[in-house]
C-alpha cells in the first residue's frame, strides 16, 4: 500500500458539499491499495503511521506520534499515488481493482483506529474536495513495498 501524510492542523472532506470527514490536529493520510497487496500491507501501514514520529516535542523537535499529541486522521482514498508517470499521461494499472482497493482502504481506516487513533474518512471512489492546512509543512510519502 502507499500512503502520502500530511501533518495538518485541520483538514476536511466533502462530496456535494457535505462534509464527510474533519479533523483538527493531526495527519491528513491519502491512501491507495496496490495490486497484490493484502490486509498484511495495510496494518503495516497503520501500525507505522501510528507510530511515526513526526510532531515537535518541547525542545521543538520531530519527536512525538499522532498518538502522542492526541492528534485524529482523516483518511482519503487515492487511486492515483499509483500512478506511472513514463509518458504524459498517467495510467493507474498497477493500482487493486476498485473492490479490493474499498476493501483495503476500509481495512486500513479500522486498523489505524484500532491503533488508538480517531479516524474520519472520506467516501471510497467519489468526487472528493479536501481542504487542509499543511502544519509545518510536513508531508512524506510511505510505501509498504520500499
């Protein structure tokens, strides 16, 4: 699975105008299910992102987790962090197929809940419009196959 996080201080998604997801503090997660991959990729991916260390401590350095600052995810599922760039237009074969990617993608959000961090979501495979406000900036890009 890949992810790319996104430590923000508020984000939220909408469809249609209607909020779907929103968080204060914490990571914005888009996540997309590769082919192949399994609920082993996924609770890797969250039991890393759990942890990751990626917020300032007092000495104003990188050195707590979401967890740590009682921080909440909002996880957006992202088909194109599959994308192949060799030409000028992107293709997304290698990503799951769109019911084994909802699967994951739901997998995903309930193993990070099931990490002990609050998660919001968004709707698998529709029109999204998410607005954050990127903290830092701190954005890194995680792949369970790297």
């Amino acid at each position: 699975m890949r992810a790319l996080i996104q430590r923000v201080s508020e984000a939220r998604v909408t469809v249609e105008g209607a909020v779907l997801g929103e968080i204060g503090p914490g990571l914005l997660v888009l996540v997309c299910a590769m082919q192949g991959d399994s609920e082993a990729q996924a609770d890797k991916l969250a039991a890393k992102i759990a942890k990751l260390r990626i917020f300032k401590d007092d000495a104003d350095r990188m050195n707590l987790s979401v967890r740590d600052v009682s921080g909440a995810a909002l996880v957006v599922s992202q088909f194109t962090l599959a994308a192949e760039t060799k030409g000028n237009r992107p293709g997304f074969s290698t990503a799951a197929a769109p019911d084994e990617g909802k699967r994951l993608y739901e997998h995903f959000g309930a193993r990070l809940q099931a990490e002990g961090v609050p998660v919001a979501t968004g709707r698998f495979g529709a029109d999204m419009k998410v607005a954050l406000v990127n903290d830092g900036p701190v954005t890194i890009w995680l792949d369970t196959d790297s």
